[in-house]
C-alpha cells in the first residue's frame, strides 16, 4: 500500500539525523506551558524536515526555546491496572509519558497504537486537538524510515499527552445530513458564547450536521472520507480563516492526523476513525468560525508548493507551518492559497 496522503509531494527521506536529534532537544521538555498551552515544536519540526528545511530546524528551535517548560513532575504511577481512572488526568502527564516509554519498549509501537488508537479516539478533542496531532507528525516519521530511539520515544510522548488530556465532547444530537464534506462544515452552528476558551466553547456544543450521510462501510472509503474531509477543512481557511486564524487550523490538521496515521493501523480500525475527526473537525468550526467569509484571494500563481512551504518557514510561526504542511497534502491551488492565506493573517515568529 502506498502510505504517503493523496496529493502529498514525494520528499526523499531525511538523512541528516536533524529530526532526530531536535527530538532528543525536545524530550526533556513537557507538552505545555502556563499549564495549557501546547508545546508544537515535535510536531513543527517533523513539518520542517518532511518538506526538505532541516537547514533551518535548530535556528527554529532556538527561537522557540523560549516557549518550552521541562516535563511536570510525576505524579501518580499509570499501569495496566488503573489507566482508566488516569485517562484524561493532566497532573498526570508525565505519568502517561513513562507508562507509553515502557509500553513501546516492550512491544511494537505499531501493536500499542493499535491497543490505544480506540481507547483514545472518544477524546480527539482534548488539548484542543494538539495530542492527536502530534501523534500524526509522529506516526509519519515512524513511517518514513527505519524506526529509531528518538521517533518511537516521540510517539509514546505524544500517545501519553493524548491520554493526559482525553476529553469526549459532550452528548450530540445529530442534524440533517449534509451531502459533502464543505457541505457539513458551513452548516455547523457555531457555539452562542465566544468569550472564554475552547474548553469553554466545547462544551456549548449540542449537535452536528449527519457526515457523512450513511455508515462507512471499510477501509478505503474511510480514507476516501478523510481525504475529503481534510480538503474542505483546508480550502475553508482560505475564506473564512480570519475569524482565528491560529484556532481554525486545527478544522484541517486534526483530522488530517487521523488520514496521516491510518498506514500504521489495521484496517479494521479506519472506518472507526472517520467520525472521530469529524467530531473534532466540526468542533472546532463550531468554536471559531466567523459568520461570514471574505472572498477567496487569488491562488499562489506562479509558486510551487515547495516555495509555498519555504515562505511558512521563513514566516517561522509553528501553526502556520503545520497547516501549509497539511495544504500540501491536499495539494491543489485552492489549498496553497489557503496556506498562503495562514501565512498573512498569522504573526510571524521568526
């Protein structure tokens, strides 16, 4: 099976080792800061090197160092026996981190995100979608090359951060079917009160549109279904992405995770997954899309989706960089002037 996402362009295989060893910077560091915000550097720099930039990943680094905190102290021991009352528990973050050290030391990584990929999946929208992201990044450089210390670390601290942060929506009623992807997404209800958070806002949700509009019925049309999720979500920033610009990213790049980790899970488990990152892509569009759109600016003319990578790089900010890298899945024009519009409409940070 092919295990690059349609419309991805070919990059030959990292050899330098910088993703590697930018991942060794990184694990001594926790998955947040303030006590909530996510740490995106694992996640930027897989970007950064997938799209031929390891040049520029510790210059990267050394500007975000500012943002990272050191893991949290532990807590409370997760094992086999209590990690059902663990689960969703963020004291426990290091916890969790350790639990899945050991878990992928004994076993293939592939075996223990099979185990876990159902457990976790009801609480997609936890962390505001960032674990299940990370786990995305991780899952395509685990796929890339031959499997190392650093990448499988990567993936047990990105499977403990999902653990520590599970939050299931809560109970929804199910709307009118939409007939399409982009369909669903514009007849999502925004939430009443924008006021607070998005833990906040996720909890104002009551109900989402029917997508798709019957069961999915296997494997390949379950990524036929991400695929088109991913690409509406994608080609909407262009238009409506400047109600949040930073926020609304994560409509296209967490169900985009789900798409991304599919490979490296059975077959059984892909259809499953197709209404869990519809919940999450919808929940974010109900949290932070504007009412209106503004008309789609002029697609990126005579630029490559390679040049188009380079400027989110140059451009330095890490939701930028993860979303071009999703519009370069997607890979149409639509979805690079999209990225060219998180470029403009995001704060640079380099």
């Amino acid at each position: 099976m092919d295990e690059t996402t349609p419309g991805t362009p070919r990059t030959a295989p990292d050899t330098s080792g910088t993703l590697d060893e930018a991942l060794e910077r990184l694990h001594s560091f926790g998955p947040e800061r303030h006590g909530w915000l996510s740490n995106h550097a694992p996640m930027a720099v897989e970007a950064l090197v997938h799209h031929g930039q390891a040049p520029g990943v510790h210059r990267w680094l050394d500007h975000y160092r500012q943002k990272l905190e050191d893991m949290p102290d532990r807590f409370a021991e997760v094992t086999p026996a209590n990690w059902h009352e663990a689960l969703g528990d963020p004291r426990r973050i290091a916890d969790w981190a350790v639990y899945f050290e050991r878990e992928t030391a004994a076993r293939p990584w592939r075996e223990v995100l099979a185990e876990w990929w159902p457990r976790l999946l009801p609480g997609i929208a936890g962390g505001a979608t960032h674990p299940v992201i990370r786990v995305g990044h991780s899952v395509r450089s685990l796929l890339a090359t031959e499997e190392n210390g650093p990448r499988v670390r990567e993936l047990a601290h990105a499977l403990g951060y999902w653990a520590a942060r599970h939050q299931p929506l809560p109970p929804l009623a199910t709307l009118a079917p939409a007939p399409s992807a982009g369909a669903a997404l514009d007849a999502v209800v925004p939430v009443p009160d924008r006021s607070g958070g998005i833990r906040a806002r996720l909890d104002q949700l009551t109900a989402f549109p029917q997508w798709p509009g019957r069961p999915v019925t296997g494997p390949d049309e379950a990524r036929a279904r991400l695929t088109e999720l991913v690409r509406a979500a994608t080609h909407r920033y262009a238009a409506y992405g400047h109600g949040e610009p930073i926020m609304l990213v994560h409509a296209a790049t967490a169900p985009n995770a789900v798409l991304r980790s599919l490979p490296a899970l059975p077959r059984e488990l892909w259809a499953p997954s197709v209404g869990a990152a519809w919940a999450a892509s919808a929940a974010v569009t109900a949290a932070y899309s504007p009412a209106l759109p503004v008309a789609v600016p002029d697609g990126p003319g005579p630029l490559s989706a390679e040049e188009v990578f380079a400027r989110a790089a140059a451009h330095g900010d890490d939701h930028t960089i993860k979303f071009t890298d999703t519009a370069l899945d997607v890979g149409d024009a639509t979805a690079l002037t999209a990225a060219l519009r998180s470029v403009e409409l995001n704060p640079p940070a380099l």
